[in-house]
C-alpha cells in the first residue's frame, strides 16, 4: 500500500496522472495497480482541505534490486553472469511494452531502486519494474531554449541523476526527444545490476568530479569485478547502451535481440 499525503492542487494532479497512467500497462514484469482510492480529509484552519490517496500493489517481499545487491555486497556475492542476464531481460520486456504502445511512453526513473526482486528456487529470480509517476509519453518535440531547459527541470525533479541521460541534463534547443532516455537508464541499470552502483557515481567521490560531466561525455570506468571476472561482451553491451548520442543508441528491440543472444552463449 503506497499513502501520499495530497497537500495542494498539484500534487493532486500528479497522483491521478500517476493513476492514469499505471491503468495503462498489463505486462507481468510491470508492477499492476490494483485498487486506489483518493478521499478528503478532514478541512485545515485556513478551510481547505487537503487529501490522501491510496494506491494499492501487489506484495513483493524480497525487496528491490537496490536492496538486494547492498546485501549481496555485505556478504562479498554477486549475481552469476547468467541471472544478470536473465533480471536484464525481464526489465526489457516489461519496457518494451511501454515503449510499443500507442503512443510510446517512457519510464523515465529506471534504476535499481525501482525494481522488485522474488527468488525462486531452482530459478532466475522474478523482477518486475515499478513507480509509474514519472512516465509520459516518450516523444517530445523541443523547439526552443525554454523548452530545453523546462525539460530540464522535469527531468531534475522526475528523473535519478546517476541514471538520468545526458540529453536531459543538457537538452540542445531544437531536438527530439524519445523512449531511448530509458535505454541510457536501462545501461545503468544492467552495470548496477552487475557491481551494486551506477556507472557514473564514482565521479561524486572524485575531487572535482561532476556526475552530470561523467553523463555528457559516457565516462564509464570499469570496476575491478569478480573473480571469474563477467564476460567482456557485458561491458561491450552496457557501453553500446550508454552512448552520449540518442540518435545512435539502439532501441528496446535491438536490446532484447542482443541480450537473447546473450543468454543462450552465456546461460548455465
């Protein structure tokens, strides 16, 4: 059960976009909207009243992926190369369907954070992505220096830093802006999925660093991994996401062919 206290007009209107949009999506690897309510509650002083609203989830109570790998970092684990892949591959397929429907939306907050994990005996783990408040449609046609930086600031208040694209930190005055936002969040994801961090981060501990410089430019640095250390074609893959350029990254169908190829080479 997700509560949020409704305090103005504005948050109103996000909670039932949020609700709006979640009504959109049947995938088993998106997180259903089961039930909601919205209800007044009781005036303030000054006579207007504020609200809560109830949004009700399904139960998952292995946690997110976030909090999956901070333990499995506690104990010095990982995920084996092959339930990388396979969590991977399930993550592409819920946003796929995002990503196909008419028109295409985009998650715009994907990251480790939000992502369910179920263990299953025997198997890959289950995960399923979550937190629809800050999907739109994906599409957007930016003409001028206010509409830059208006996206901007959506992006800065809607969208993780570590995992945020570089389109969004530094939007040009006349672009169009897709669904491959989520691809460059997705890269980050599988690199956090595989060493517990974004790839990005490490600039927030440099002196002098800029987390957004490390975006704009795909500085990528490659921890010191395992021990069997993970396939190169990993790295390759996530560096193939994560291209400063949208126009040149591949989208979610190109994702979901290569990662298929993946699992069958590297799958136990």
């Amino acid at each position: 059960m997700k509560k949020v206290l409704i305090q103005n007009a504005e948050q109103l209107e996000l909670v039932r976009e949020e609700i709006r949009v979640s009504s959109l999506f049947s995938h088993p690897n998106l997180l259903p909207l089961l039930d909601h309510a919205i209800i007044s509650t009781k005036p303030t002083q000054e006579g207007s009243r504020n609200h809560e609203a109830y949004l009700l989830f399904p139960v998952h109570l292995d946690g997110t992926l976030l909090d999956n790998a901070k333990a499995m970092k506690a104990r010095k684990e990982v995920f084996s190369t092959s339930d990388v892949l396979y969590i991977f591959r399930q993550l592409c397929a819920g946003l796929n369907h995002m990503h196909n429907l008419d028109p295409p939306y985009a998650h715009n907050d994907v990251k480790p954070g939000n992502v369910l994990i179920t263990h299953i005996k025997g198997k890959p783990p289950l995960a399923i992505l979550m937190d629809f408040g800050s999907a739109r449609p994906a599409r957007k046609q930016i003409r001028s220096r206010s509409e830059a930086l208006q996206l901007q600031e959506w992006a800065s208040e809607h969208c993780s830093a570590p995992f945020r694209a570089p389109e969004l930190w530094d939007c040009p005055s006349h672009a169009d802006i897709d669904e491959r936002t989520d691809i460059w969040s997705l890269g980050c994801t599988l690199y956090a999925i595989m060493y517990g961090v974004s790839p990005f981060e490490y600039a927030l501990g440099e002196s002098g660093g800029s987390l957004q410089l490390a975006i704009v430019n795909g500085q990528v640095k490659w921890p010191a991994g395992p021990k069997p250390p993970y396939p190169e074609a990993l790295h390759q893959f996530v560096t193939w996401m994560l291209q400063p350029q949208a126009a040149v990254r591949p989208r979610i169908d190109d994702i979901i062919i290569h990662v298929d190829k993946l699992i069958s080479k590297f799958s136990n």
